[in-house]
C-alpha cells in the first residue's frame, strides 16, 4: 500500500508540475481558455503603431473591463489596417497581430517578466509592449486608394531589407464593432464579417483564396532558363503565332492573336518585354517542370512563412505532364500565388538575387518607459538567383517599362523595373489583373504587386497594366518621392 501511495503520489507532482511548468503558457494561449481571455481584457493593451501613430490602442472606460480596444489613427483609417490589426473581442476572441503578438500587447510575454515583477512592487497595474510596424503609412494609402472599391490586394517590400512597406487587402472591414463590450454588438459585428460574400476577413496579400498569377510568374520561367546556363537574355526562342501542344488538339496564342517576332523567332528578353506566351509556354517544356519547380521553390513558393502574420504558401502543380507544364509556365494551369510572394519575386531580383525575409514587425518597445524590448534585423531568405542571371532579368524588366506593356508605371527621372500579367481563372469570368514592379532599378527602394480580382472596374476588358499598373506605380512614387 506504501508503494501505491508513493507511486500515486508521484504521478500527482508530476502531472502538476507538468501543468504549472512545461504547458502553462499553452494553456493561457490557448483561445478555448476564457479565464485568461477575461484577465486580459482588464489589463491595459499595448499599442498597434505605424509611424509612431497608434492604429490600435486601449483607452480606459468605467465598465468592468476597464479599457476599450479602439481602431484606426489621425490619418489612418481602421479599415485600411483592419487585414494586419484584426480585432480583440469579448465575443470571437481574436485574430490577425491581435492573436500573434497577443503575449506582447497583453504584457504576459516572458520579455515582459521583469516589468511585471517590477509592478508587484510599485503596485502599478501591467501594461502590454507597443508593437511598431515596418508599414510607411504613404505607401498604405497610395495602395487603399488605388485599389479603391474593387476587390484585391498589394504588398511591397523594401529589397535590401524585407520590411513589409505596404499591405492592403479590400474590401476593407472595421474591427471596432467587435471590440464593443456588447456581447450581442460584437457577436452580430462578427457574424457579418464572417457571413459577408466578399470575404473581407481574407487576407488576400497573404492568403484567403490565392489566385493564379498569369504572366508575371514569366518571371520565374525566364530566371530558370538563365539559371541553367543555357540561356541568355539574347538566346533567340521558338516563338510561333500558334503553338500546338503535344498529346492534345489544344493550343497556344498569344495576347489578341499577335506576333512575337518575325520568322516564329524571339529573343527571351524580347518575349519577356512584350509578354509572349507562345514563345514561354514553349520555353517551360523545354526546362521541364522540375526546373520551373525548382526556381519557384527558391523564391519561396511552397514554403511556409510567417512574418509574423501566417502567410498561405504559394504553389507549383505537381508532376505536370507537357502540356500543362506549358500552361503552369505562363502561371495558368494550377499555379496559385499570394501577391507578398509576388512581391517577393521581384524583390529578389532587384536585390541582385536575394531574397529577403519579409517582416512586418520594426521594434518592441515598453510601452511605459519606451525601452526597446526587441528590433527586427535584416535576414536572408534565400539566394534566388546568381548576380549575373539577376542582372539580366533587371535589364528586361526595365526595357518592359520603356518600350514594352509595362509602359504605365513610367516615372520620369527613374528607371523601373515591371512585368504585368493577366490571368484567366474561371470560364466565362474576367481575368484577374496583375502588376508588380520595382524601382529604382540601380538602387531599389521598393518591389511592388497588385492584383485586382476580375479585371476590377474594367471587367473582362482588363488587362494587368491598365488595370493594376496604374496602382503599383502610385506605390512606387509614395516611397521613392520620400
């Protein structure tokens, strides 16, 4: 009996201590835990901040919760922030940088334990850190403004550093309904976010429903051919009017039937300005599909990533046979993109081959003595291409904006780098419009995508440079005219 009651007795210490030690903080993390959901509405939030102007903040009430999470900042409007802040709720919890960096705004954080100790002592209630955000609020607005109320999304990058300069996803929403201390306000606030057809909720920089990039995935096509070594931007293609594709009666045309070049031939850079599809889709089955894989792999499609927000991995079909391979080379077929990875296709390629790790979050700084808790650093995600292929594919994106179908996103005094896309996505539906770009090209500032779902305004008569085009380059010209 001895024996069972120590072997008992054990297994109680150690079950304890396993809860009190090893998975307390899952538990308090955990969204099902409503006991430490409701501590923490009583406890001062830090602030979201861009540029030093909160975008979410906790203003003191008389009610039992003490503060009030409210949205949006002079000048910056909640619903342009709404897809990064998300909401804090008594109703649905929370979501977006109010769920990732909840242990940070709340102050439970362990880079807070000293602060907190510190208050046991002075009798100070806790505060939650302030979060600053790499977002420059012109850039954010330029992007708000241009997508205007069509459905679709931008992100841009900083090459040299991946600091995330602008993300925008519309339609836009309000979180600040769902911050309401009314259960029932905030619950019917929820339920029509989650209910709304346009999925405002989504995320579409970063996730929600991806779309297929079209045209501007010929840049990962054109990177694979001069990383094999067996291509220049000189090398001349097969560029038929009409590409018959083996084991099947389809083909290939290209954009309004036209021709890439005289003789069915072009160069790569030629078939790069002015966006040929015969000549690429050809080119894709020549590399073959693991090539394609391979060199969107090293851009980081397929990879998972967060920044800290949870970024949806853009994808390449598996085992394409020939002719899908082709399409999958024009980024049709199943190919499917996120706009940041977009972004992050010519960030490389500005940035002389390398990639950069996106990030969102600049500095932590306590919130009451504005230490700085933790600062974002540079850091390499991956070596995309070699210095001599990128400077190549700078050369041709920059000769589409002077003489190509990047022509739009011309900024006088600046030599910009672009490749537009259009891409077909359900039969009978308008294409998508996609732009991204970067500029300036010697020293690049900022690498920019935009897609507009559904050719926007312009419908089915939507093409990527009249539609988004427009967009990236007010974006360009935000950060670039600083």
């Amino acid at each position: 009996m001895a024996l069972v009651g120590l072997v008992m007795f054990a297994l109680l210490f150690g079950s304890t201590s396993y809860v009190q030690f090893f998975s307390a903080k899952a538990l308090n993390e955990d969204p099902l835990n409503s006991r430490s959901f409701y501590a923490e509405l009583t406890r001062e939030r830090g602030a979201i901040l861009v540029d030093g102007t909160p975008i979410a903040s906790s203003v003191p009430t008389d009610d039992a919760y003490k503060f009030q999470r409210t949205y949006g900042g002079e000048g910056l409007p909640a619903e342009q922030y709404a897809s990064l802040t998300g909401y804090f709720s008594i109703a649905s919890g929370s979501s977006g940088l109010e769920r990732t960096e909840n242990g940070l705004l709340s102050g439970t954080d362990d880079a807070l334990f000293y602060d907190r100790v510190r208050s046991v002592f002075t009798g100070e209630e806790p505060m939650g850190a302030a979060v600053e955000l790499t977002i420059d609020p012109e850039a954010q607005r330029a992007a708000w403004e241009g997508l205007g109320g069509q459905r679709g999304a931008v992100a841009a990058l900083n090459p040299k550093t991946g600091e995330i300069l602008a993300m925008v996803s519309t339609p836009g929403w309000d979180p600040n309904a769902l911050a309401s201390h009314d259960t029932e306000t905030a619950q019917n606030a929820y339920n029509s976010l989650i209910d709304d057809e346009a999925n405002p909720a989504f995320n579409r920089a970063i996730g929600g429903n991806l779309y297929p990039p079209g045209s501007t995935f010929k840049m990962i096509t054109a990177a694979a051919a001069l990383e094999s070594g067996d291509y220049t931007k000189d090398s001349e293609l097969d560029a038929p009017d009409v590409l018959s594709l083996p084991q099947t009666s389809a083909t290939i045309r290209n954009a309004g039937g036209a021709s890439c070049g005289g003789g069915g031939k072009a160069t790569l850079e030629h078939s790069l300005v002015v966006s040929c599809n015969t000549s690429f889709a050809q080119l894709g089955m020549d590399l073959g599909a693991d090539a394609l894989d391979e060199q969107a792999r090293k851009f980081g499609f397929g990879q998972d990533m967060e920044i800290p927000l949870r970024v949806t991995p853009s994808s390449f079909p598996a085992d394409p046979n020939p002719p899908q391979t082709a399409q999958s080379a024009l980024g049709q077929f199943e190919v499917r993109a996120t706009p940041l990875q977009m972004a992050m296709v010519a960030s490389g390629i500005a940035n002389d081959g390398v990639v950069m790790q996106p990030q969102l979050i600049d500095n932590v700084r306590n919130s009451r003595t504005l230490d700085t808790i933790s600062e974002s650093r540079p850091h390499e995600f991956s070596r995309a291409l070699s210095g001599d292929s990128a400077e190549q594919m700078q050369e041709m994106m920059v000769e589409q904006v002077r003489s190509g179908t990047g022509q739009v996103a011309q900024i006088p005094g600046v030599d910009v780098g672009a490749k537009t896309g259009t891409a077909q996505h359900a039969e009978g539906a308008a294409p998508h419009a996609w732009f991204t770009s970067f500029a300036p090209a010697d020293d690049p500032e900022i690498a920019v995508a935009v897609v507009v779902e559904n050719g926007g305004n312009a419908g089915s008569e939507a093409s990527g440079a009249r539609v988004a085009g427009p967009i990236a380059k007010s974006v360009m010209e935000a950060v670039i005219g600083e």
